[in-house]
C-alpha cells in the first residue's frame, strides 16, 4: 500500500505543477497580448500618468 500512497502523492504533486505552469504562460500571454494592443494605432495609447505632464490647452 506505501507505494500506491507515493504514487499518488507524486502524481498529484505533478499536477500541480503543470496546473502552475500553464498559469504562468497564460499571465504572460495575456500581458504580451495587451503591450501589443496600441502598435497599430497611429496616435498611440495615452497612459493616465502622462496626461499630468502637460499643461492644459487654452
């Protein structure tokens, strides 16, 4: 029976590995995914933080 338990628990540990590796590429697919959504726009996308820069226009 001790050799079924190991089996089991390593088999469960490996599963939560590939579990937390596909995670981890979906997090980087999704994070490629949204620096490329402003490449094709010609005027670019406007960062919240870089609105403050300038001053207002009259």
């Amino acid at each position: 029976m001790y050799e079924y338990e190991l089996y089991r628990y390593i088999s469960a540990e490996l599963i939560r590995r590939a579990d937390a590796e596909r995670e981890i590429g979906r997090a980087r697919l999704a994070r490629r995914t949204a620096r490329r959504t402003g490449r094709g726009d010609p005027e670019g996308k406007v960062v919240e933080a870089d609105r403050a820069r300038f001053a207002p226009a009259a």
